[in-house]
C-alpha cells in the first residue's frame, strides 16, 4: 500500500504526466469518448517530452555560440527565444509550469465570468511561456508549494484577460471589430505602437498604398528564419574569435563547417522544441475552449498575432524591417557599453515587429507603422537584458525570454518578491 | 473522408485556433474530414484534400504548389469558412 502511494506521489511528481492529466481533466470534461481521451492525454504527455529532446539538441550549440561570442566581442551575447529558455528551464521547472498553467487556465475563466473582462486567452504557447516565466521568478525568490502555485496562477490567470483588455483600443482599430482581441504576451509591443502611431503619424498614406518585396516571406518559415539569423551572427562571431579559437571549441573541425553546423543544429532544436509545444497545447487549449464557451457566453476570443497580417500584409514586411533595424543599433548600444548583447532575432522581430506594424498602420499610416515599430524593436531589445537578474540561474544561459509582457511582467514580479 | 491541414508560420497558436473553427463549421455542415493543424515548414512535404491559412500564408501554399486553399482574412469568420468549405462538398 505505502508503495501504490509512493508510486502515485512519484507518477504526479512528473511535469510530463502533469500536463497529461490537464489534458486528461479537459478531454473528460468535454464527454470526449475513450479513444480520443486516451489519444489525446498520449501526445500531450509526448509533447512535454519532446521538449526535453530539443532542449538536449540546442543547449550544445547555444553554449558553444556563448564561448565564440564572449571571445570574439568581450562580451556576453544572449538570444532572446521563448521556445529553447522553456526547454532548457522545464527540467527544473516544469511541474510547478504545469500546475501555474492549469489553474491560470481556471482564473481565466472566473475573471471572465464575473468581471466585465470577457476575454479568453486561446494563445495556449504564451500561457505555457508566462506560466514558465511566472515559475521560475517566484522559485528564484524562494516561494514554494501551493503558495507558488495560487500567487502564480492568479498571476498569469490575470494577465489572460487584463492583457487584451490593455490592447482591446487599438486591436479594435485594427480588425474592425470588438468582438476579437489580441492573446499574444507582446502586448505591450503593439500598445506602443498604436500610441506612436498616432501620436507622431499620418494616416493620409497607408503602408498598403506602396509595393513592397514580398520575397521576405520566406521568414516566417521560423526554422529557415532561425538558422538563417542563427548563421549570420554566429559567423560575424566566429570571424571576430578567429578560426584558430573556434577549432579549440570545436575540437578540431574546421571552424567554418563548425559555425554552419552549430547554427543549423541550434535551429533543428528550436524546430523540436516548436513540435513539443505544438503537441502539448493542441488538446489542452480546444478543451479550455469548449469548457469556456459553456462557462462564459459571449467570451471575446484572445487570438495569437499573426490574427493581425492579414488586414494588412506590406505593414508586417515594414514593420518587421524597422523593429529588426532597432534591433541591430540595439546591439550597438549594448556593445559599445559593454553590457550583455540582446541578439536580433529575425523570429521575434517579424511576428512582433510585423504585428506592431499593421498597429501603427492603423493608428498612424505609413509613418505610423515605420516609428511605431521601430520603437518597440527597440524596448524588446533592451527588456530582454533587464530581465536577466531576475531570473536566477537560468539568466545565466545563453537565451532568455523574449516578448515585451514576459520583460515587464519578470521585472515588476521580480522587483515584488525581493 | 477529406483530410484538411490547417497551417500557420509556426504551427502553435493561429492554426490551431483556425482549426477549432474549421471543426465548428465541419461538425454543423456535416462534413466529414480529418482535421489537422501544422507549421508552414512542415506543411511542404505533407498531403492534404484541402488546405486552410490566412491570405499571407496562403499564398505561400500557392508557392509551394498547394491546390484547393481556403483563404481567411480574418481567422476566426465561420461565415468565410463555410462559404469557402461548402465549395468542397
């Protein structure tokens, strides 16, 4: 009997069996039958482990691409990615993660039910990634057990429906409508934005009304987008380091075949790690769905921001370029002052940067669309650095959090808990 | 039975939220089909009867040689999806 108990304690202990029995809660809430219960708890499970993999498959090439840089500039270099700091943080952190989420995912629907804030955040990723974000700030500050959990949840639960009231202004400017909101942690991005746009632009002259290039589009394939960026940097470090340094770190192998390998191996990982994500959250948040559709008539969906590109396609391409250029003098502020470089991610860039472009084209035009992007390109490269302190010895790893809600949010919660 | 993929840049947030409603619609038109979601980067290599992603993904699709795409300018219009699905029935 006391090792049924002891098998059972150990068993839920698991993050990976954690996030199955969410899953597991939600498909028999919704009278799921058996086989898709059974189905879908299996690839949530999975995913989770999956994770893990991709975790394993980049930590080597990021750790290698943090000796070159350190060498080559004298400084530390951080790539800002949601997806390989989740990775690499939930073998530490992933149950507490997992029980944040599930009753954020509870909070979400209560504030929604009760308060006027009837939004649902359908974004299941960024839940994941702030529940993450949420655990390992208030474990760095020493807060365990169930209070981690009720601080934590009501926390990220909170944010679920006070972010995209936050941008409910400007979002309704941009889909012309106020029956969808944006659920994507870069809230603050396209808050920015929208104000700038509208307080500095002329909306006498759309980004739709110029041809632009749209060969660019290739960057949304997100591994292409990544080892692209991953191989221009991680070359510009290795050039810098000098080959006879890189050979050192690489054991020998010539040090261009290194730096090309270990850019693409590095973006390999993020791709497993986009599968894990996928396969966890792809039963989790259809459940969280049909359960708050039930619970909370007339609930305004939260959705992801790429909802946003289609209203207006040569603003993401602008938008993108200009928060991706703020991102390089970034660098060359940080550089030149010696703190930690916050490396220009062409994937951030261009689903923030592009999202905060279509919010300045709303509010500002063309001119809108240019300053207003430009200048959250500019936030989103210095937060990321700020961020760092607060997360104990996870800020230590050559990647962190990127968007700007995880930036302020890290910050104001960490400055709380101290 | 159709199998319909559902694509999006990353494969994590906007097709899966498109794909709640392309099930919606499915379930109210009686359509039967197999609904998937998936990244645009995966989406090369794989077969589908019909593809669904917003108008910028879309013409990516078109690219990469994809027929028979439902087109979205606003993910979540059931009323779009339903027009466009019923073409297929």
């Amino acid at each position: 009997m006391v090792n049924f108990f002891e098998f059972m304690l150990g068993l839920l202990k698991e993050p990976a069996i954690m996030v199955g029995m969410i899953a597991f809660i939600g498909l028999v809430a919704q009278k799921a039958d058996i086989s898709t219960i059974l189905k879908g708890t299996i690839k949530t499970v999975m995913g989770f482990l999956i994770l893990g993999f991709g975790a394993g498959a980049l930590v080597g090439a990021l750790n290698n691409f943090s000796v070159v840089f350190t060498e080559a500039f004298g400084v530390q270099g951080v790539i800002p990615n949601n997806e390989a700091i989740v990775a690499l943080a939930q073998q530490a952190f992933g149950y507490e993660m997992a029980l944040i989420m599930f009753f954020a995912f509870v909070v979400n629907i209560v504030l929604a039910r009760v308060t006027p804030l009837k939004y649902i955040f359908l974004t299941g990723h960024h839940t994941m990634f702030m529940s993450m974000l949420v655990a390992v700030i208030l474990s760095t500050a020493g807060i365990t057990g169930t209070a981690l959990i009720a601080i934590g949840a009501t926390t990220v639960g909170s944010l679920m429906v006070l972010m995209p009231a936050i941008g409910q202004r400007y979002t309704e400017k941009v889909m012309g409508t106020d029956q969808l909101a944006i659920g994507h942690f870069s809230t603050l991005s396209y808050v920015v934005s929208g104000y700038i746009g509208g307080k500095f632009g002329d909306t006498s002259k759309s980004t739709e009304d110029i041809q632009m290039p749209k060969s660019l589009m290739f960057l949304r394939d997100t591994p292409v987008a990544v080892a692209t960026t991953m191989a221009i940097f991680f070359s510009l470090a290795s050039v810098f380091a000098g080959g006879e340094f890189v050979e050192t770190v690489s054991g020998g192998q010539n040090w261009v075949v290194f730096t090309f390998m270990q850019s693409l191996t590095f973006a390999g990982g993020v791709y497993i790690v986009l599968q894990g994500v996928k396969m966890l959250i792809a039963e989790i948040v259809p459940a969280f769905k049909g359960i708050s559709d039930t619970l909370v008539p007339g609930a305004k969906p939260a959705l992801d921001c790429p909802m946003v590109f289609p209203v207006a396609p040569n603003a993401v391409l602008i938008g993108f370029l200009c928060s991706f250029a703020a991102g390089l003098v970034a660098m060359g502020i940080q550089g030149a002052l010696g703190w930690t470089i916050i490396v220009a991610g062409v994937v951030p860039h261009f689903f923030v940067g592009g999202a905060a472009g279509v919010y300045g084209n709303a509010t500002g035009g063309l001119r809108g669309a240019v300053l207003g992007s430009f200048a959250q390109g500019l936030c989103i490269s210095i937060l990321p650095m700020l961020l760092l302190p607060v997360l104990g010895g996870l800020g230590l790893e050559a990647t962190t959090f990127a968007d700007f809600d995880f930036g302020v949010v890290g910050l104001v919660l960490g400055w709380m808990v101290s | 039975m159709k199998k319909i993929l559902v694509v999006c840049g990353n494969g994590l947030g906007t097709s899966l939220m498109m794909e709640m409603a392309v099930k919606e619609v499915a379930k109210k038109l009686g359509f039967d089909a197999e609904i998937d979601h998936e990244d645009l980067s995966s989406a090369a290599s794989s077969q589908a009867d019909i593809w669904v992603a917003a108008t910028d993904v879309a013409t990516q699709l078109e690219e990469a040689g994809k027929e028979n795409i439902i087109k979205l300018v606003n993910i979540f219009d059931k009323a779009s999806i339903e027009t466009q699905l019923k073409t297929f029935m």
